[in-house]
C-alpha cells in the first residue's frame, strides 16, 4: 500500500467519521444524504484523480466493458449466494430502511459503485501487486470492514458480526473482481445485495 493510499484513507477515515457523526442534525431526508455523500463522492474523485495522473487506462482499476459478460455472471451468483445465506442462514436482518423502492435504488446504485471503485478497483489493485492476490484480496477486505465503522448512525457497525459480514462479502466482491477485472461485477453484486436486503415503507 502506498504512502499515498495510507493517507488518503485516514483521512477520508477522519471525513467519514465527522459527516456520518453529524447526519442525523438535519431532518430533511435529502439534505442529509446529500451531506453524506461527501466521503463517498472523495472515493469516486481520488482512484479517478490517481489513474488520470499517472496516466494509465481507467481499465487498471476495472473501468471496462471488457469481460462485461463474465462479470454480470459473477455479480448476479455472488449476490444470488450473499441474500441467500443472509435471508436463512447468518443475520436476517435488514441492511437499510426506506420509504420507497426508487430511493433505495438510488442510494444502493450510487453507495455500490463509489465504495468498489476505491475499495476494489483501486485499493485491491495495488495490494495484489504489492502482496500477491490472495493477501491483496483479504487486506481490501479488511480495510472495506474497519472503514464500516465510521458509519455511526448505525450503531451495529461497532460490534463484532456485522464488522465480520462485511469482511465476508467484501471477499467475495474482490474475488469477484480479481476473476473478472471488470467492476462491474462487484458493483452489481453491491447492489442487488443492497436492494434486496433493505425494508421498504
């Protein structure tokens, strides 16, 4: 991992933990989410900024339609698996809550793909070639966990369990990234994962 990844995740650590911590001081439900886009906008900006700078092809960090296939096969299985084994055998609980379907669409759509693009496409793209694939997938993994627990307005996110679900599917998001190379898998996966294991009013 790069000093300039070490950084740039502490502080966006430090981002997360003071935006989520103040999301609940706004009432209107726009207001808020939009404030709380800003440490997920900086994970879009950076990977994006860091690829443009050293002038490499945005396909190093799985913007592609190369393998788009194969990548639509891993997400939808790997989430087909994921909602499976939540819904009746691990935690069957839900991830998020919303007033209509549209809005978790909407939040899950842009939440999957700001999330894979640093935490995959990125992150685990450097530590593979730093550590070898097998450690690279499990740090990214690791690091995608302990980022979780700046998520305050979520108090589960401090306990044990759901720190280890997600440590679970963030391995199975990268592996699904490391087969295809494409983000698209991981996104798709996130997704569907997050649609359908949320409540709707």
């Amino acid at each position: 991992m790069k000093k300039i990844d070490i950084i740039f995740f502490i502080s966006i650590f430090i981002v997360s933990w003071l935006v989520f911590g103040k999301m609940a001081q706004f009432s209107n439900v726009f207001i808020r989410w939009g404030f709380g886009t800003i440490p997920l906008l900086l994970f879009i900006l950076y990977p994006i900024f860091i690829t443009f700078k050293k002038r490499e092809k945005f396909s190093k960090i799985g913007l592609t339609f190369k393998n788009w296939l194969m990548a639509i096969i891993w997400g939808g299985g790997v989430s087909l698996f994921i909602i499976i084994l939540n819904k009746y055998f691990v935690f069957n609980e839900p991830l998020a809550y919303f007033d209509n379907l549209g809005m978790g669409i909407v939040y899950w759509g842009f939440l999957s793909f700001s999330q894979e693009i640093f935490f995959r496409g990125h992150l685990q793209t450097n530590l593979e070639k730093q550590y070898g694939n097998y450690l690279g997938v499990i740090l990214a993994a690791l690091i995608f966990a302990f980022w979780h627990i700046t998520i305050r307005f979520y108090p589960g996110w401090m306990s044990f369990p759901p720190l280890l679900k997600v440590f679970s599917v963030g391995l199975l998001w990268g592996l699904s990234f490391q087969k295809t190379k494409n983000l698209i898998a991981p996104c798709l996966s996130h997704f569907l994962v997050g649609v359908f294991l949320s409540n709707y009013f």
